[in-house]
C-alpha cells in the first residue's frame, strides 16, 4: 500500500496578528496627531509715534 504524506496546515493567526501589530505601529508613529500643536499668535502693539519736537 502506498504511504499518504499529509501536512497540517500552518494557523494563519501569526501572520494576522505580525500585521495588526505593524499597522498599528505604523499609526502611532507616523499618522497619530498627538497633540503637540504649535500655536502661533502674534501680538502686534501700537507702534505710531507723535512728533513732539515740532513747533
């Protein structure tokens, strides 16, 4: 009688494991806002003068 060779499938829970941790790696680093908004206001004073010296 011949001699039927079968293989387990390998558990594909690894791979999608390995790609949930890398997209969300991939999210934190480079895509999340995180808060650190530069807020850029400019406070302009009255700056005309008067001419006292004048007669």
């Amino acid at each position: 009688m011949a001699e039927i060779k079968i293989e387990k499938k390998k558990p594909i829970w690894p791979w999608v494991i390995a790609i949930v941790l890398i997209a969300a790696l991939v999210y934190f680093i480079f895509l999340k806002d995180n808060g650190t908004q530069v807020q850029n206001t400019t406070v302009i004073e009255n700056t005309t003068s008067v001419d006292t010296t004048a007669n």
